[in-house]
C-alpha cells in the first residue's frame, strides 16, 4: 500500500466512524422528538400553544412535520421505551427504519427481533417479519351489536358514514380518518373501499402496508362483514 492509499484509508475509517456517530444522533434525536410530541398530545398541551389539536401543532411552521413522520416517532417511543423500557443506548444501534419495520412483532419477543433488527438488512428483517405474522393466529374482534350500528341513510355518503365510526383496529374514536383498502385513493381505490382508521393507526398502515395488511387482515374483514353487513341488514327490516 503506498502512502496516498495508507492516508486515504486513514481517511476512510475516520468518515466511517464519524457517519456512525452521527446516524446514532438522528436516531436518539427521533427518540426525543417523539417523547416530547407524546407528552404534548397525552397532556394536550397544544392548548397551550395555541392549536387546537397536535396534527395543527406538528403542520406549525416552526417543526412542519408531516403528519406521517410525528407519529412514526411517536410509535417508536410508545413501544420501545414506554411499552418495552429499551433504554436508548440499544435502540440507537438500529436505524429509525428497522425499528419501524418490526414494530407490529417486536413486543412479542424484543430481545430476538431486536437481535434480528442489529443484524440483517432491511429486506431480510421485512421477509422475516412477513414470515412471522403469517405464522400468528388471526386477532380476535368481538362482532358489534347490529343495534348499536348506525344506519347509512343518517349520512349524506359513505365517507361520512366511515368518519362516524370506531377506529377499526383499536376502536379509538377520536381523530378517525377514512383509509383506502386495500389500494391508496391515488391508486384509483374505489370509493366505497374505505375502512375507519385513527391517525395513529393510519400513519402505522403506511409504514409497512404489507405487513400492516397482514397483521390486521382479520380486524379488516370482520368490519366489512360485520359493521357494513349489519347496517344492511337493519336497513331490510
């Protein structure tokens, strides 16, 4: 090896270690950043700010976050650190990305997926979790009283109709938004191909639409057979 190479070499490895450095900065400044959203919308602290919910907070011009990428950190610091107590020194050995991608499965076994999150590539880590969520049994959900669904005919479309109920997924009932199924309207999604989703569940649907897809494919079918089936049937009688 010659001199040039010998210093470019150097070079190398010092750029190496300073680009690792700094990717573990981004991923404990997305940890924060996710805790302090969590604090503002736990405590409503928007109030306070000014806004009216956290979505106008985050749109502010000062953070101008995108709705998609607050609640993918605030999912980041509900799951590993208030859900799984992970301290931070181990998550910010991860990329924000691989975090995400086995977030549906890391809280049954966090000692392995995070193992498996360390040390495969992302491709590999989402076949893995692909693998694993076709390997769990179907979620279970209750079938709703069809006396407590509400008639489509109160509703001046079906949009209305899908914004007026539980979140299919959770149930939570605020802040619920209409999701395509199983295409994005910009895919040419049909309209009535539309499923209640809260924000926080949304934002999770487009981190990993698949896997996410997959996970839920039970809790999204029984709200078309079941809720949907049931405003049918209320309406024939």
């Amino acid at each position: 090896m010659t001199e040039i190479e010998k210093r470019k070499a150097d070079r190398a490895f010092v750029i190496f270690q300073q680009v690792k450095q700094l990717k573990s900065n981004v991923v404990d400044s997305i940890l924060e950043i996710g805790k302090c959203l969590c604090e503002i919308e736990d405590d409503k602290l928007y109030k306070f700010l000014g806004f009216e919910t956290l979505e106008e907070t985050i749109a502010s011009p000062e953070i101008s976050f995108s709705r998609a990428s607050a609640y993918n950190y605030m999912r980041l610091h509900r799951i590993y650190v208030q859900r799984l107590d992970i301290g931070r020194e181990r998550l910010i050995e991860i990329t924000q990305g691989k975090l995400l991608a086995i977030s549906s499965v890391v809280e049954q076994d966090p000692e392995t997926w995070l193992v498996k999150a360390r040390e495969l590539s992302r491709s590999d880590l989402r076949s893995e979790v692909g693998e694993y969520l076709g390997k769990v049994p179907p979620p279970s959900r209750e079938t709703p009283d069809p006396s407590t669904c509400l008639p489509v005919g109160q509703f001046k479309d079906y949009t209305e109709f899908v914004k007026a109920q539980p979140c299919a997924i959770c149930n939570r009932k605020d802040t619920v938004v209409g999701h395509h199924f199983p295409r994005t309207k910009g895919a040419s999604a049909d309209e009535w191909k539309v499923i209640p989703l809260c924000v926080w569940c949304h934002s999770t649907s487009h981190v990993m639409p698949s896997a996410w897809l997959w996970e839920n494919r039970i809790k999204i079918f029984d709200y078309f057979y079941d809720i949907i089936g049931s405003v049918f049937v209320m309406e024939e009688k």
